[in-house]
C-alpha cells in the first residue's frame, strides 16, 4: 500500500541554482530532505534534435499534500523553460523515516 510520501526528481543546471531550490524547499517545509547527486549526463530530445547536458540531479522527499505548493516553488526558482520534475510515490519505506518526513511537510 503507498505511503503518503512522494520523492520527487527535478534536474538543474548548475550546483548554485541546484542548492537554492534545495534550500528553499527545506526552509518553506515543503521538502523534509533533498539530496543532491553529482553531476548526471542527461541525454534527451528537445525541439526536435537530441542534447545532451550535465545537470545536478535533485531527489526531493516530500508529503503528497505539499506537491502542489512545491511544484509552484520548483517553477518559481527554476531557470528551464520546462524543467524535470516528476513525483513518484513512495510504495514503502522505514517507518520512522516516513514520519518525519511527514512531520517534516505537513501544514501548519
């Protein structure tokens, strides 16, 4: 059964950018942890040629009540034009985890 957890992926093209919405999401409530990978080659289609570029890969753990709100922020901040952001729900996880990051998100 899902939780009420999400992890959200979202690339971006720089570390500096990458940690202004990591901090932003973190200190809004909108994402309790956000994890950000080295650089990730990114191979993809765009206005019909294929690109390829390095990006910071964002892993974004979040409630599914705060989607929206953190979707907005993401869009707020992001320089793409139409930047990666993608929700997959959390199936299962460690219980305590999946607390706090409920804790972490919910509204106040």
């Amino acid at each position: 059964m899902p939780t009420d957890s999400l992890l959200v992926f979202c690339t971006c093209p720089d570390r500096q950018k990458a940690d202004q919405i990591a901090n932003t999401l973190v200190d809004e409530g909108l994402a309790a942890c956000v994890n950000l990978l080295p650089p990730v080659t990114s191979v993809y289609s765009w206005q019909g040629r294929r690109e390829t570029a390095e990006e910071i890969l964002l892993l974004i753990k979040t409630g599914r009540e705060r989607y929206g709100d953190l979707e907005r922020a993401i869009l707020a901040l992001h320089p793409y034009e139409l930047p990666e952001i993608i929700a997959v729900p959390v199936e299962r996880g460690l219980p305590g985890y999946l607390k706090w990051v409920e804790q972490c998100t919910t509204n106040s």
